[in-house]
C-alpha cells in the first residue's frame, strides 16, 4: 500500500487514525486530507517528536493498514471456500 491508496481511502482511514493519534482533531483529519506529509506535520506538532520519528510513525501505520486488509482479504477467501 502506497500514500496514494491511503489518500483514496482517507475516509475509511480516519477513525484509525484517531484511534493511534488521539491528539489530532476532526479539523487537522480534515486538513491532512490522506496526505503523508500534512500527517507527519500535524502529528509532530500534536505530540512534540522529531519529523524523522513522525515519518516513521506514519509509515508503520500504513504497514499496519496493508497487513490488516491483507488478513482480512485472506479471511473473505476462505469463506467464500
């Protein structure tokens, strides 16, 4: 998963979002808009860290994300089974 899926599936995303970054508003959730950049900076500035730490933050999630609609698309596999 790319930032351009995470952009294009922004809406599904942010609940997720709110639940690691519980400092970011519904306003900065708005603003960020899927963009990776605009994340990492309102994620820095929320809690204070290193840009460098805010990036990796960032990409972890999306890590995280792809995992998760990976087992999640193994499991509609196996039902369909």
């Amino acid at each position: 998963m790319n930032w351009d899926q995470v952009e294009g599936k922004w809406k599904q995303y942010k609940g997720k979002i709110k639940q690691k970054w519980g400092k970011l508003t519904d306003d900065d959730l708005d603003v960020i808009d899927g963009k990776r950049q605009v994340l990492v900076g309102k994620i820095q500035e929320h809690y204070g860290i290193a840009r460098e730490v805010a990036e990796k933050q960032a990409d972890e999630f999306v890590k995280s994300m792809q995992a998760e609609e990976t087992e999640q698309e193994k499991a509609q596999r196996a039902a369909r089974r």
